[in-house]
C-alpha cells in the first residue's frame, strides 16, 4: 500500500509497506536453508553388524565408535587411548553405575574391540553396550 499519487493530502503516511519485509525475510529463509547443512557436524561412518536381538539401550555419556581402520572415536570426536581413560575415569567418578556403548564396523578387527573394552573396564566402567543395526525378522509364513 503506498501514497496516493497527487501528493495533495498533508496527512501523514500510515500505512506501512510489507512487501519488502516479506522479501527480506524470504532471502534470509532461504541463506539458512542453503548454509543448514554446511552447519551440521560432519560424522564418522560406522558400518554396523545388523542383529535380530538387538534391543534399545539407554544414553550414554561414554560413547565409544570403532572404524574398520581402528580408529577410536570418544563421542564423535577421535581420541587417544589416553584421552580416553582421562573422560572414562572422570564419570566413573560421578557416577559408578555409568554404561559404556560401544559401536564397532563390522569389519573391525575382534582384538581392536576387546582392546577398548579393556581400556575403560581398568578405570571401572562394568557396564558394556555393543551397538548393532536392529535387523527385521522374517514374519512367519501364513496358511
């Protein structure tokens, strides 16, 4: 809505254009859309073994995922063995009861696996989760 062409009134202008706005609010629309998932923490790809037992654990603190190379990730990030022991023994010692899940490509070498599993069990972690792909179970056949 603008002025009224002639410019004889002296009132003063009361209406407000929106259509600007719109456009303004628009464009940042779509800037965020466009930078969204540029802003998405890149993650580690874990092929993990599928399992028709698997069953949901609860969150964890103590995050552990193995690649097919061996490299060990502490929530999401690469750690060393020692940065590992440090965070283990640090929530050990908020809470003894904590749980350790452990996601390993199913192309992970066994002895890598049991390696990790040592590491936090020597600080006190007694609680283990192996995380799995949950596998669909064939429905029976009907007759």
């Amino acid at each position: 809505m603008g002025a009224p062409i002639g410019g004889s009134d002296d009132e003063p202008l009361a209406a407000i254009n929106v259509v600007p706005l719109v456009d303004i609010i628009l464009v940042v629309l779509i800037i965020f859309m466009v930078t969204a998932p540029m802003i998405i923490h890149p993650s580690i790809n874990v092929n993990l073994p599928k399992a028709a037992s698997g069953t949901s654990s609860q969150p964890s603190k103590l995050n552990l995922m193995i690649t097919a190379a061996g490299v060990v990730s502490l929530n999401g990030k690469v750690a060393t063995d020692d940065e590992i022991t440090a965070y283990a023994t640090k929530l050990v010692a908020q809470d003894p009861t904590v749980q350790a899940v452990i996601s390993a490509d199913k192309d992970t070498l066994h002895g890598k696996v049991v390696s990790v599993i040592d590491l936090v069990k020597n600080v006190g972690v007694k609680r283990f989760a192996i995380a799995v792909d949950q596998e669909s179970k064939p429905s029976p056949p009907s007759h």
